[in-house]
C-alpha cells in the first residue's frame, strides 16, 4: 500500500515522500533507516483519480536519457536543466524542473534538489545522483540508472504480455458463459416447459437455473452488485492483499520464482548503488523496501551481520538471502572486488530464468485455458439441446 510520509532529516526542511509499505509502522521504519526523523504518516488514497489531459508521473527515464545527451555534449548541469525546462511543454513537469533549477541557484548539490522536489523522485534514484556528486560522474550514475530501470521494465514488459493473452481468452470465455446462462438458457427453460417430458437431471437443473433468473432477475442482480462491489472493496485493502501474497508464496512452484523475482530486483539495485560508490550497509538500508514484507526482517539480520564484520556472502547465506548459484557469484565478487558488477550479472542470470519460465508456463496454460472454457461452454449446450435431441430420436 501507498503511504505519505513527512519527515526531517538534521536540519534540514520538513520533506513529504510516497513509498510503498506493509503498514503505517513499516512506512515510518524505512524512513527512520534512511536516518529521518518521522512526524506524520498516512495512508494515500487507494481509489483511482482521473487526471487532466497531459499530467501524470515525471518520466524520470525520459528526463535522465535527455539530461544525459545534454551533459555528454558538453553543457553544464544548470545550462542543460535550463534548455529542458525551455523545451518542456507540460506545465507539471516544467514547473517540478524550475524547482530544481532553483535549489541548484540556492547552493544546494543536485541530490538535496531531487530529494525535496514534489516530484517524489525514488530514494534509489537520489542516492545514485548523491553518491556520483563525490567523485563527480553525474553522467555515469545516470547510465546506470537508465540501465537499470530499463531492464526491470523489460521485465515487467515480458510478464504483461504474457499475460493479455490468457485473460483476454477468460474474459471472453466468461462473457460467452454469461451471456447463454443469463439470456439463452431462461429462454429455452420456457419452451422446455411448454413441451413438458421428461430431461435429464443436469438439464432439470439448467432449466430450473434460468426459470429462476426469469422470476427474480432484479434481485440476483441487485445481489451480485452487491458481492461484486463487496471482493472489490476487500481486495483494495491492504490485509486482503497481504493475505493473497502469503498464499501465493505458499504455493511450491510459483513461491520459489516469486523468491528469485524478489531477489534479481534486490541485487540488481543493489549492485547499481554499489557501482555508484555507495557504502555497503547503506546501500542494503535503501533497498529494503524492494523486498517483500516477510524478507525485510531477514535483510535486516543480514545487514546487522555485515555491519559486524561478516562477509556478505555468509550474511545472505545465513538468513536466505540468496542461492547456490548467487552464492558462488557473491563469493568471486568478494575476492575480485567487482560486488556492484557480480550482483548485476547474477540479476541478469535470474531475469533470463525468470523469462524462460513465464514463457514455458503461458505455453502450457494457454491451451489448458481455452480446453477448459471449450469444455464449459459445450456442456452448456449440449445440456440445453440434450431434450431436442431425445424428442427428435421418439420421433424417429
């Protein structure tokens, strides 16, 4: 669930974030982690609100792909926020870039700018531009981060479109299901009893089905309404959608490729601020909040581990952070040096395998799916036709 935070952090001005959390107390412990002292959380409202025509999120990857061309070529961090704003057309967008055009103008470095603009830009998004300011590449924090986040859009690409096609065939499997049980089937129930005769116990029961829904259609209209709004409402609360993930976890086979989902995205950002310059025990506090619920108690072990003294390896290790395979991967980082590189190469290793088995698995249920929905909607039929098929065989 969303959740606004206010915070201060030293001196500095109270600043308003958007983070995702379990609850409030999850949304205000990941902010204390970062070392900001919480004065107000509260929940963001979960019910969609249209906007305006041209307003929306800052493209943070457009706007880090532009800023990049314009520092490459030669322009200052100023001049090339400035020509951006000249260009920018939507009236959000330049106005969040005038903000930071005027932190920068008050002595603040870039990362104090990105972290107090409106925009909410992401914690991992300000970190990178923080730790880059140290050792001045500004243009290669912004490489990597264009990197990044393409690759986890790529991801979530891959898993959508893999799944238009399923829900498209249910969606119109079930229209077609509605429309014989609501429409056909009533009618057909008046001229069976018309003719009268015997049918077949599951034809009584089709038959008896679309009587009832031809005497008291208002109310199992009004009463489904009612169900429908009910799940939609318990599924927008955050225990309802806890309560799902547990299950999903539970599951043998799905649970695991939710696991390495959850740990490609963790040691991808991580190996990102790594890259980046930033500290180890750092770097883990920010990428809690990419982990699951039930996980982010295990990081914080294995953070506290490594603050210790411990190796890394062994802290992932001990508190199932890891596999076999990213296990063998941390420990050659470890002795090459290269942690930032070998944790994007072993989020690369789990990408492709999570890919693969998406694609294996939307091979297997597609047919399954539409065998499924040929089934239901053929013993509809045949059920509905079975009594003229018995009168044309008497007949005979």
């Amino acid at each position: 669930m969303r959740y606004e935070v206010k915070a201060l952090r030293g001196e500095d001005d109270l600043t308003a974030f958007t983070l995702d959390a379990v609850d409030a107390g999850d949304a205000a412990n990941q902010m204390q982690g970062q070392g900001y002292t919480v004065i107000a959380v509260k929940p963001r409202a979960g019910w969609p609100v249209w906007r305006k025509p041209g307003t929306g999120r800052f493209p943070l990857v457009l706007f880090s792909q532009e800023l990049l061309a314009l520092l490459e070529a030669g322009l200052s961090l100023m001049e090339s926020l400035e020509a951006l704003a000249e260009k920018e057309l939507q009236p959000e967008i330049r106005k969040t870039l005038a903000q930071l055009i005027a932190s920068l103008y008050e002595g603040h470095p870039f990362s104090h700018a990105l972290q107090h603009s409106q925009a909410n830009f992401p914690l991992l998004y300000v970190a990178s531009v923080r730790a880059s300011e140290k050792t001045g590449a500004l243009p290669e924090a912004l490489s990597r981060y264009i990197a990044y986040q393409s690759q986890m859009d790529a991801v979530k690409r891959q898993v959508v479109s893999a799944s238009i096609y399923p829900l498209l065939l249910a969606g119109v499997g079930g229209l077609v299901t509605l429309f014989l049980m609501v429409y056909v089937v009533p009618r057909f129930s008046h001229l069976y009893a018309e003719i009268g005769g015997d049918m077949p116990l599951m034809s009584r029961l089709l038959m008896r089905w679309g009587q009832l829904l031809d005497a008291n259609g208002a109310a199992i209209l009004i009463g489904s309404s009612l169900v429908l709004s009910a799940l939609f409402y318990a599924a927008t609360r955050p225990g309802s959608k806890q309560w799902l993930t547990r299950k999903l976890w539970q599951l043998p086979s799905l649970g695991r490729r939710l696991h390495i989902y959850q740990l490609s995205r963790f040691y991808r950002s991580l190996g990102m601020l790594l890259r980046g310059g930033m500290p180890m025990v750092t770097s883990l506090q920010m990428v809690s909040d990419l982990l699951e619920s039930s996980l982010r108690g295990q990081l914080a072990l294995a953070s506290a581990s490594v603050r210790e003294g411990h190796a890394l390896s062994h802290a992932m290790e001990q508190y199932g952070l890891t596999t076999p395979i990213a296990l063998r991967m941390l420990r050659v980082g470890e002795r090459t040096g290269r942690m930032g590189e070998m944790m994007e190469r072993i989020a690369v290793f789990y990408e492709e395998e999570t890919a693969r088995w998406v694609e294996r698995f939307t091979k297997l249920f597609e047919p399954l799916l539409m065998v499924f929905i040929g089934l239901v909607i053929g013993v509809i039929v045949v059920l509905m036709y079975f009594p003229i098929f018995e009168l044309a065989g008497s007949i005979q």
